[in-house]
C-alpha cells in the first residue's frame, strides 16, 4: 500500500475483510489489523490456525512473527475481556467505576449515568 494513502485504513479493513471472509464469524474475527481466532479446543484450532496462515501466504499477506500470539486462553481486545466463558467488560474497567465517588452535583450525577449507560 502506498505511503500516504488518505484512505488506507479502510482500504486495508476492506481487503483484509475479503480475503477473510470464507471464515468471518465462523472463527476468525478481522478488527484494522488485527486477526482473532477462536476455537472449541487445541486441535481446532490448530486446523483453524493453518487455514489463515495459508489463506494469507495465498494472498501474499504476512504477519510479523513477534506481534502474534497463539494459543492463549483469555485475550483483552477492545476494553472488554474474550475466554471461553463469552466477552466481558475488562476488570480495570469495573474496578474504576466501582471506586468512583458519589456524584453530588447534578451535572456529575449525568456525567456519571452517561458513563453506565455505555
């Protein structure tokens, strides 16, 4: 892609969304440029791993070694916490919310409501 380009995020989201898209919400998840896999156990993963490493060599995409991580149990992705057990908010999350003063001004009480109704 060349250096410059105005649009090149999306451009890149765009591509990377086609060339994933045999697998997309099957077990792959494509967020900018990142590439999440997900899988009921090790030895599907392990299929599933081998599929995006090929179907990337295919279209001549690589990945850098060091930025990858495979066969991790719990990942922190956009704030919130993915396991096995489904997607929750992050606990450093929580934790802020939780030691937040009690709002006394009518203006903190929004501010406060604006925060929890995320």
């Amino acid at each position: 892609m060349p250096l410059g380009l105005t649009n090149a995020l999306t451009i890149f989201m765009d591509l990377m969304n086609r060339v994933c898209k045999p697998y997309l919400d099957k077990f792959v998840i494509v967020f900018i440029d990142d590439i999440l896999m997900y899988s009921k156990d090790e030895n599907e993963h392990e299929e599933h791993l081998k599929a995006i490493l090929e179907l990337l060599k295919k279209e001549e995409l690589y990945a850098k070694f060091s930025k990858c991580e495979f066969w991790i149990p719990k990942v922190q992705f956009l704030s919130h916490m993915i396991n096995n057990q489904g997607i929750h908010v992050d606990p450093a999350k929580i934790k802020s919310v939780k030691n937040w003063a009690s709002p006394k001004l009518p203006t903190k009480t929004r501010q406060f409501l604006g925060l929890a109704g995320y």
